[in-house]
C-alpha cells in the first residue's frame, strides 16, 4: 500500500475548499459558530498557580498483589506539584 503525502492530502483539500464570510454576531447569537480569529486571554487563566492534571502514577509491579478486598497502600513519593486557589488548601 502506498500512503499520498500530507502535503498532497492539504492541497487537494485546501484547493476545493472555499473561505467563509465574516460575519459580526452577539454573543447571545454566536453558538454553534467559528471565531474567525484567534481570541487570547489579556491575562492569566485561572488567575493562580494551577497544575494542568491531577491523578496518580503507581508502578504496576508496586501493586501486584492489590485487590479489592487487600488494597496496596501507596506512599507519596514527593510533595503535589500544585497549588489550589488561593485561600484553598489542596488535599494531601
């Protein structure tokens, strides 16, 4: 089997494909629609140190003989790498 190359792909894509009107609407009127242009935040959000994920990582043999009914206690490793909002303490 022979794969076309990207580059053909999104030309022959982009040649058949034709740019839309812009068009100003309210808010209100504006779901389901696509922003014409990129909008950016004129600062940070949320406003405070936040990390990007949460959950843990366990290595698998560190659990081999966990069940249900004999869970494995997982000691933390370090300290969590996020903070929560200000004024909030984070559950550790």
């Amino acid at each position: 089997m022979t794969l076309t190359p990207l580059e053909v792909v999104q030309a022959a894509i982009l040649g058949t494909a034709t740019r839309l009107d812009v068009h100003d609407v309210d808010l209100d009127d504006a779901l389901g629609l696509v922003l014409a242009v990129d909008v950016t935040a004129d600062q940070p959000v949320p406003p405070f140190a936040n990390t990007a994920m949460d959950g843990y990582a366990v290595q698998a043999a560190d659990t081999t003989d966990a069940s249900p009914a004999a869970p494995t206690p997982c000691p933390r490793a370090g300290p969590p790498t996020g903070r929560s909002a200000p004024g909030r303490r984070s559950a550790s």
